[in-house]
C-alpha cells in the first residue's frame, strides 16, 4: 500500500507516500474498496469525512471511483457554523469536489443548520444524524495542535463530546482560529467507525503525532482518542 512505512509506539503504523498526489490515489482506492465491500454485504455504505484544503485531492479521486453512489451515504465528522455557500463551508467542499458526476446520486447529511444559536445548530444536526447508518469509513485529519473533526483542545464541551457513553451524536465546539463556532461528532459516534483511517501530510504534523502517540492526556490532544493498532494512517512528507 505505500511505498513504506513509519513505526511509531503502541504498535501504531504510518503508511508513508512520496507525495499528496500519490497519497490522495491510494486513500481512494482503499476507501472505495471497504465502501464495495460494504455494499455487498449491508446494501448501503456509509462514509465520514472531515474539511478542510488538505481532503481536495483526496475528493476528487474518489468521485472517479468506480461506486453505486445511489447506495452511499457520505456525512461529515465536523463542520463550520457557515452557510454551505460560505467559502469555509465543508459541505461546500464536498459538493465541489466529491459530490459530483456519478457522486452526486450519494445521499448527504449535513451539519450546518441556519438557527439563531450555535447549540440549536447542534441539537438539530444531532436529531438528523439519527437516520445516519453505521459508519464503515472514517477519514479523519489532524492539526498541529493535536485536535481532530472538530475536538478543540481547551474548547467548552470537550469532555462531553470525548465520552465513549455519551447521549449525543453531535455537540457545538469552539475553534482557536477563524470561524471559530463549529459543530462535531462526538467520539462515542466517530469511533464506531469500522475502518478508521488518519490522512495527514508534512513533517510538522508527523512530529505532532508522535508527541500524541507518547502520551495519554486526551483533553491535551484529542487525536489520542483514536490512536490505536487498529487505526489506518497515511502520511507523506
């Protein structure tokens, strides 16, 4: 699968590529294989994805799968408080670049809700995420703070949305940077995820991971919660 591989602690592997470009193909490819598979098996695949400029590649391989769209239901693991016409927007993102051509016909759930306030925004994203079947793909990202979707180091609602019991599916969560309000799935429902795959690129976020792998304070780096032997990471520097 990648041209090498990074051993890190706790038996945690890096799958290594020489470039974004190689990377985005081959995260498609693998993707599109467990989503065929569990078409076959369940007659609907679900897929999660996060935002942001690093995913764009990425999209736009997969669109070019060969996939019955008609049988996918692509949803995201967190969003801006921005309408989807908004250039922060990460249902936006994917409608330009995944949700295209035969992609189009893929059922999406979004997260962004126009409300008055940010929590009834989340409470109302929570209440559809409902009709959301179980997630067979999760393609998570990281920033070099250690956070991951939506799950802000220091942000209010943090603990809630890091128990493995918790009620809800998705919580409002406030980011460091510009536009700061977002919306999150809870990790009760991102790590029910059967494949769960971390795609990150450049040296600076290798570094952070290996400072995650090294400990265990989840409030400090929320990417500690998914860590495990299990977890799939690609990563080119």
């Amino acid at each position: 699968m990648g041209i090498s591989k990074v051993e890190l602690p706790a038996g945690i592997v890096a799958h290594t590529f020489a470039n974004p470009a190689l990377l985005a193909s081959e995260l498609a490819t693998a993707v599109a294989e467990q989503l065929r598979s569990a078409i076959s098996a369940h007659g609907v695949a679900t897929l999660v994805v996060s935002g942001g400029r690093s995913p764009v590649a990425f999209f736009q391989s997969l669109a070019q799968q060969s996939l019955d769209w008609s049988r996918m239901v692509v949803s995201l693991a967190d969003e801006r408080w921005v309408p989807v016409e908004h250039a922060d927007s990460n249902a936006g993102l994917l409608k330009r670049y995944l949700l295209q051509g035969p992609a189009a016909k893929a059922r999406f759930i979004g997260l962004y809700r126009a409300t008055p306030t940010l929590d009834e925004a989340a409470q109302e994203a929570d209440q559809a995420l409902a009709e959301l079947p179980p997630i067979d793909v999760l393609v998570l990202g990281m920033g070099d703070d250690g956070h991951t979707a939506s799950l802000f180091p220091k942000s209010p609602n943090l603990s809630e949305a890091l128990r493995l019991d918790g009620p809800r599916r998705c919580l409002p969560m406030l980011a460091p940077t510009v536009p700061r309000q977002r919306l999150t799935l809870t990790r009760q429902l991102l790590a029910s995820a059967r494949l769960q795959i971390l795609s990150i690129s450049g040296q600076a976020k290798l570094d952070t991971l290996r400072t995650a792998v090294a400990g265990d304070d989840l409030a400090q780096m929320p990417i500690r919660a998914f860590l495990n032997s299990s977890l799939e990471i690609y990563w080119c520097p």
